[in-house]
C-alpha cells in the first residue's frame, strides 16, 4: 500500500492488471488503464488533497475489481476492467467530477491549486497485443506536455 494515500502501490498493481489481463484475453472483454497526474501547488500539505483525492477517486468506482494504485513517480494509475467505450465514458465522467470536487475543496479548504491530467487507453486484449504495449502508449501520453493542463483528458482506443 502506499503510504500517504492508502491506495495499492505500483508493484501491486502491475501485478493484478497482468492477471486482469489474461482474463480478458480469454474472455474477449475490454479493459481501460487510466493515469490520473496531479499537479498542484507544493506550498500547502499535500499529502492531504492525494489522500482526498484516491477517497474520491475509489467512490467513484462500481465495481470491486477496479484497481486503484500511486506510482512512486507521483501519479495514479487506475485499472477498469469489463468495460466497453459507453462505460468507459460513464466511469470517466464520474472521476471528471470527483476531480472537481477536490479542484473546489483544496482551493477553498486549503487554498491550494490543484489540476489533474487524465491519460486512458482502451482495449480489448488480443494475442497480438500485450499488457505493456498498452503501459508505454498511456505513458508516453504522459510524457508529452506532462503539465499541459489545456488538454486535461487524452483518450487512447488501442485497436
């Protein structure tokens, strides 16, 4: 677990998106592989705007294979799984609003800036695909204007 926030680590995560994974292969399911970057302004705690944050974030989930994690680079990686692009579009418009929500509070209760960039990709695995080609095409969106606050959601279809 991750210690300020109380959310999976990274490890955790790779580990349980894997064997999501296989599961889908098999199945013919779609999955979505979310990265949530935060960016906010280091002057108040904010350790606390993340903890509130991964709250939202997990009440904004249905279903309880949803995996929620915090890399070690700061980010937040969130797993969907039986998901095709009309729930993907449900999930998100909850975490837009979730998002939002600590936007508003950590301005008012802490008088903090808060942004968050939202990178996803969607598949449905097949043998030609594997989970990590999936990983490198959402994080190279991350490393593209990595604060580019003016395009705060990028939606990958992987095909």
């Amino acid at each position: 677990m991750d210690q300020e926030t109380g959310v999976y680590n990274q490890a955790y995560f790779t580990e349980a998106f894997n064997r999501e994974w296989q599961k889908h292969l098999s199945q013919q399911k779609g999955l979505a592989l979310l990265y949530l970057c935060p960016n906010m302004d280091e002057t108040s705690n904010p350790n606390t705007v993340l903890k509130i944050l991964s709250i939202k974030l997990q009440n904004s989930f249905i279903r309880s294979n949803d995996l929620l994690a915090r890399s070690e680079k700061g980010y937040f990686t969130i797993g969907l799984f039986d998901l095709d692009t009309n729930g993907l579009q449900a999930v998100l418009k909850r975490i837009s609003i979730a998002i939002n929500e600590v936007k508003n509070d950590s301005q008012l209760r802490f008088n903090q800036r808060f942004e968050c960039r939202v990178i996803v990709g969607h598949c449905t695995p097949t043998t030609n695909k594997q989970s990590d080609g999936l990983i490198k095409k959402v994080e190279s969106e991350i490393n593209i204007n990595a604060t580019d606050v003016q395009e705060p959601e990028k939606i990958i279809y992987w095909k």
